[in-house]
C-alpha cells in the first residue's frame, strides 16, 4: 500500500492530471443520460479573460490590479434599479389552452434519481422542442435553454409578442426554480414583448425591490462589446392566483424591447458562470508563470455525473506543513452564480501583486 506521502494530501499539492496547461480542448462536461444537449457552444464575451476593467460601482479607475470585471463589459454609468410606478399589472391567469406550446422540454419522471452520465447528455438525435416558423414573416421567438445552466422548460405564445414560461426545476427535485437562462431568436425590434415566469419558488425576490433581468445580444456582442445588461420594464413579481398550486407558485412579469431585428439574445437571473466558465478560468491560473508558482490546482474528487471537483490550495511553496488553513467554498446550489463570481474576484486579489495579498 503507497504511503500518504506517495498519495498526496491536501498540504502537499500536486498538479491536477486532469487539466490541460496550455492548449488542446477542455475536457467535455458529463451530463446525467437523460439531458439532451445542443452541439454548439455557448459562449459570451470575455467569459474566462482576465483583463482589467472598472466594475459597475466603480465611478473612477480602482487602486487595485486585482479589481476585474465579472460581467466582461462594463456600463458607462451605472445601470439604475428599475423604480415602481404602483401602476404594474399583473397578466390575467392563463392556462395552456390559452395559447400555442411554442417550446416544451419533457420533464424528467417524478421520483426519478441520477443512474449514469456521459458527455453530450442523452444519445441518438436531438428532439426538436421548438415549435417550426410558418415562414419569413412569422414573428414567434424560437426559444432554447439545452446547453450549461439552460433551465427553461415550456414557453407559451398567448399575445402576437406575449410569452408564458416555465422553469426545469433542478435536476431529480420538484422545486428550486428561482433562477432562469435561457435563449431566444427571431426577435423583432420594434414591438414591445412580455415575458411572464410562473413557477417561481419564493414568496420574496429582489424583483421586488428594484432588480432588472439580464440581457445578452449577440449582436451587440459582436458589432458593439457589449454583453450583459439589466433590462426591463413594468416588472413585477407576484403570488399567481389562478393555478392554485401547493406549496404556492409566485410570478415574474417584465416587458422589453429587443435592440436588433433577426438577433440571438439571452436572459439570465444573474451573470451565469458554468462549468466549461470555471475550467477556462482554471487553466488561465495553471498557465500563468507567476501565478501557478502559489496556486496548485488538482482534482478533489467527482461528482456523481464524473465531472472533476477542483481543490486550489494558495500558499507560499515551502513550509507548508506549519501553516493554519482557511478553507473557502462557493455555489452550493446551480443558481448561485454570484457566489462563483465572488470567488473568482477572491482568487484574483489574493494571486495579486496587491500589498494587501501578499
């Protein structure tokens, strides 16, 4: 039997087998067999980069080397809360005979449990849950949410630019529906849509409080830089009083204006950041000279689906064995975007040259 110190312990890090240090693909996330997943790969501006940039609360160039932008595209001013009029309404209860099953997403069976996983989720051809256009003027949104923290189930057209959502609740539970990402395409400029979320899970929400969704435009992106931004109006979030659900579902209503005619856009809760985000942002670490002289990242363990666990132990290279340990730990549940977010920013100050982190 190999000693422990052949095996290797939290205090005497090692490389991480499992990471690539310079180049090659990343490895491919594994999803639970029963997820289909889309071939292409979805990726916004400056997801993984590391280069300065002033973040939102900033109003001049911050003293720190370290302060870097989570959302890769920073605002000129600071986007505004959106303030209550008291004149927000919220859509009259609907039920889907209402209206036309524009996307829908099998849900997974009550009761069902994690059994195996494999990269690219569920094998043999993708099933086409969006519902096909009738030609060039159909203006019905073609929505999508099978690709990393994608989580929208069924999407209702009820109004010519009027949609009704339901959320996928966390994998192998029948709650947890308090975030969103999803995409939509076929946009039009001009008209002013309605979305309208009814399967949230909690009775309080920042949307009460002056909170705007997210928005991403691929156009923007590519023609403008710019990426996420807070958007929206007329929002409101509310108990739904026609489904008559136990535990009782709560509503998310806002409306939007789509800056671009044929665009591909996103909306989001909060910034994501996914699994492929965090492995970017890992070999970053693990390629930088100076950096990865006080940053060793290895494999902690896997999750049920074989997707490897990262442990970064940050010290000095000797001397190890003496130290006290602090041990940090972020995002314990898939909405918790921010607490990846907030990670990340403390692993950038503390691999900085800041007096502070040293």
């Amino acid at each position: 039997i190999p000693s422990a110190r052949h095996r290797g312990s939290p205090g005497e890090p090692r490389a991480l087998f499992a990471l690539p240090l310079a180049q090659g693909p990343l490895p491919a996330p594994r999803w639970p067999i029963e997820c289909e997943v889309i071939k292409e790969t979805i990726k916004h501006i400056g997801e993984g980069s590391l280069q300065l940039s002033l973040p939102h609360s900033c109003a001049r160039p911050p003293p720190y080397p370290w302060c870097l932008s989570a959302a890769e595209w920073v605002p000129p001013e600071p986007e505004p809360f959106c303030q209550p009029t008291g004149y927000e309404w919220a859509p009259a209860p609907l039920v889907e005979e209402q209206g036309t099953v524009v996307y829908h997403l099998s849900p997974a069976p009550r009761g069902s449990c994690f059994t195996h996983a494999r990269v690219g989720g569920a094998p043999g051809p993708l099933s086409s849950p969006a519902a096909p256009l009738e030609g060039p003027q159909d203006t019905t949104l073609l929505f999508e949410s099978r690709f990393e923290s994608g989580n929208l189930q069924k999407a209702i057209k009820v109004g010519p630019f009027e949609y009704v959502l339901m959320l996928r609740p966390d994998l192998y539970t029948s709650k947890h529906t308090q975030w969103f990402y999803f995409r939509v395409q076929n946009t039009r400029r001009d008209p002013l849509y309605r979305f309208t979320i009814t399967n949230l899970a909690k009775p309080k929400s920042l949307y009460g409080e002056g909170m705007c969704p997210l928005l991403y435009s691929q156009q923007d992106a590519q023609s403008r830089g710019i990426g996420w931004r807070r958007v929206g109006a007329n929002i409101h979030y509310y108990r739904d009083s026609g489904g008559g659900e136990e535990p009782a579902a709560f509503c998310l209503s806002w409306t939007v204006r789509f800056p671009h005619d044929g665009d591909t856009c996103f909306f989001a809760h909060s910034y994501p950041y996914t699994y492929s985000d965090l492995q970017r942002y890992l070999r970053a670490l693990v390629g930088d000279p100076v950096r990865s002289q006080y940053c060793a990242v290895r494999a902690l363990c896997r999750s049920l689906a074989g997707n490897t666990v990262y442990l970064l132990t940050i010290t000095s290279p000797a001397g190890a064995a003496a130290k006290r340990a602090v041990v940090l730990s972020a995002r314990a549940h898939p909405g918790e975007s921010g607490g990846s977010w907030v990670m990340r920013g403390f692993l950038d100050f503390l691999l900085s040259t800041h007096a502070d982190a040293q």
